[in-house]
C-alpha cells in the first residue's frame, strides 16, 4: 500500500509539468498573422477587401500555398482580434461574426489544412479581447480550448487585456492544461510575461517554459524602425534573462515581422529578418501578401535565413559586441559546430567599414572557417580565426554570416 501511495505521489506530483509539454514547436513556429497589418477592421461593406473576414483568411492561405511560402515552412495562417461575434450564443460557446465569417471557423481549417496550412486563432484571458470582444474568464476556459479543438484549430494566441494578476496565474497554465486534455495539438502562444513586465521575479521562464510554447515578452510592434529598434534595445539589453530561456518547444517571441508593409526601408528590412533570426524568434509575417513587392519577398523567403532560424538546436543568439562607432556583433550558435554572425549598423550617415577577427569575437583558436554572406552569397572560403577581416555595412543594416567550420583546432 505505502508503495502505491508512494508512486501515486510521485505521479501527481510529476503529472501536471508532463502535461504541459506538448511536443509541439521544436523550432520556432512560421507563418502569416493578421494583426499589424489589418488590425481590427471590422468595417466589409467599406473596405471588403482588407476587413478581417473569412475572405482575407481564404486569400492568405491561397498566397502562403501557391507563392513559395510553405514549402520554406511558412505555414500557420493565424487570425487575431476581432473575429467573433459580440456575445456567446445560448450555450455559452464563441461563436465568429456570422456576417464576416457565415461559413464557420471549421470551415476556414478544413480550406487551410486542405492547403497544407495550419489554422491559428486569438482569444483573451479575461472579461473582454483587447478590442472589445467576448474574453475566456476562468469558467470558460476548458469549454473555449474544446470549441478551437473541435474546430481543427492548431494554434491559440491567449492575450492578457482585461484580466488580474491572480486570474493570469491560474488561467494560463489551466488554458495549458485544458488545450492538452482535447487531445488535439495545439502550439499555445501566451502574453502572459508581456503583462507582467516581461522580467523576474514577476515572470518566472522556467515556469513558464513547461506551459507554453511561445510567449510575448514585450510591447505589440508597430510599422516603424523606432518600433524595432525599441524591441532590439528591449531583448538584448535583459538577454541574460531571456536567452537560456529559450530552446526547441518554448520561444521568446519578440513579435511579429513587419517586412513589406510601410514603416522599413529596405536595410531596414534585411535588419530586422537577420536580427529577428538570430534570436531564434518565431517568424510571423503581417502584410499583404497579395500586394508584396518583389525586395521583400526575397528578404523574406532567404532559404539559409530560414535554415538558421529553424536550427534544431534552437540556441538563441546575443549581442557580442557594443561599438562606440555604434556598429552591434550577435552571435548565434548552430548545429554541427557551425554560427551565424550578424553585424548590424545603427548608424545614420553612411556606409561603415568595420575590421576585426573571429579571435575578437572569441572563436576557438587556430580554427578555419567557410563563411558565406547570407545575402549576397558571396563565399569566403579558409578564413582562419587569427585573420583581420572588413565588413561594409550600409547605414540601419545588417551584413550577415553563416559559418561553418573545414578545421578546427585539435582539442
């Protein structure tokens, strides 16, 4: 008996971290996502064409299968805000607006999964959405993560407007548990940290990476380089917190990418992609991707980008070097001994060339590596640590390296 007792101790005590682990995400999550875009427009009669409505979800997904989108692993298509209708119908359960979505969020998963997509959906962990609309208080939990899994859902972005503290505690890791208990996969995105300052002792990541799979650390992006720059200065400033917290399963998400739209230059843009990759962030487009011009398209689909983003080692990178010539080194480590380099420009007046060695940025001595330019392609082929080398880099942008490797020093 006391053996019995003992081992179901163990059990209760072991059950609920093993529950929360869902398997999901080993690399960071890829795809489109309405809300910077598209915001809250809930206006179809005046502007049909950009309203958040089961059209432009229909659109999105069209885009993300036929225009080499998914084949590089862009493949959620996740709704935000604004999607379902004012109240919960008679038995208590969301509902979508019947006019913007009359055929049904089923529906919409069953077109997505037929495109070889993933459906996402947003809801909020409190008395209303951050835009006005039904919220999941704590007694609708586990019928909400029922209703997302019964309709094919296969990611649920939980926001934190309108909620305490205390109902943020108990319902984030009962939103976990309730999502695991329908048995469908579902990758749970949580903004719980973003509400709590993103730091401890308020946000405990090891807690929290047993809960979730991803989660919002900081301020929504907005479509300008200030925006990014706020968010750059915000994660490798507390990069001693948030770095180890990170890894396959459990991604600091820094939000989403806002290449195409209208705040970025084009540097600009390449900036954010290398940077965005570095960190092991999850890439989540928000722009039109009918209308997406050419430039960003490329930035956008770099396969060795996208290969180093999704390293199955999942190692989030650092800030290595501060210049007072305000030029920034990030290291991030890969698989098979390889790394990714980024050196990144602040500067607002013109082209800067930088000279150091992979001795200065503290590489194994005596090694050799091939280093290929992630975007010009251009290979450098027995760079041996020792040696001094120039990069040029255009003001607001990046030059980045991918490096492998031919020998390294005898250990």
């Amino acid at each position: 008996l006391t053996l019995t007792l003992a081992l179901a101790l163990v059990l209760a005590l072991t059950l609920p971290s093993m529950a929360l682990e869902n398997g999901l995400a080993r690399t960071p999550p890829m795809g489109w996502l309405a809300w910077e875009r598209f915001r809250c427009n809930v206006d179809c009669r005046a502007d049909p064409h950009n309203c958040i409505s089961e059209s432009l979800f229909f659109e999105m997904a069209d885009r993300l299968a036929e225009d080499g989108w998914r084949v590089l692993g862009y493949q959620y298509i996740n709704i935000d805000d604004c999607w379902s209708a004012k109240q919960r119908d008679a038995a208590g359960r969301l509902v979508p607006d019947p006019e913007r979505f009359p055929s049904g969020i089923r529906a919409l998963a069953d077109y997505v999964h037929a495109k070889g997509l993933k459906l996402g959906i947003y809801g909020d962990l409190g008395n209303l959405t951050c835009g006005g609309y039904p919220g999941t208080t704590l007694d609708y939990v586990k019928q909400d993560a029922q209703t997302f899994a019964e309709w094919g859902v296969d990611m649920l972005k939980l926001d934190g407007c309108y909620s305490s503290e205390e109902e943020q505690a108990k319902g984030y890791p009962e939103m976990a548990r309730a999502l695991n208990a329908t048995g469908r996969p579902i990758v749970y995105s949580c903004s719980w940290p973003a509400y709590q300052g993103g730091l401890p002792p308020k946000v405990n990541y090891t807690i929290l990476a047993e809960i979730c799979n991803l989660w919002r650390n900081y301020d929504d992006i907005q479509d300008s380089w200030d925006s990014v720059l706020s968010i750059l200065d915000w994660f490798f400033t507390n990069q001693d917190v948030l770095q180890p917290a990170a890894g396959p399963g459990h991604w600091n998400d820094p939000d989403m990418l806002i290449i195409g739209n209208f705040g970025l230059s084009y540097e600009q843009s390449r900036s954010q992609m290398a940077l965005w990759t570095v960190m092991a962030a999850p890439l989540f487009m928000s722009t039109d991707l009918r209308t997406m011009s050419p430039s960003a398209k490329e930035i956008l689909q770099n396969h060795l980008m996208i290969q180093i983003n999704q390293d199955p080692l999942g190692i989030q990178g650092r800030r290595i070097v501060k210049e007072k010539s305000l030029i920034e080194v990030f290291l991030r480590p890969l698989s098979q001994d390889a790394s990714a380099l980024v050196f990144f420009s602040r500067r607002t007046d013109m082209p800067f060339l930088y000279t150091t060695s992979l001795a200065k940025l503290h590489f194994p001595e005596n090694a050799v590596y091939q280093v290929q330019d992630i975007y010009s392609g251009k290979i450098i082929s027995g760079l041996k640590t020792g040696d001094n080398f120039s990069v040029v880099i255009n003001p607001s942008g990046v030059v980045m390296w991918y490096l492998r490797p031919m020998a390294l020093p005898v250990q």
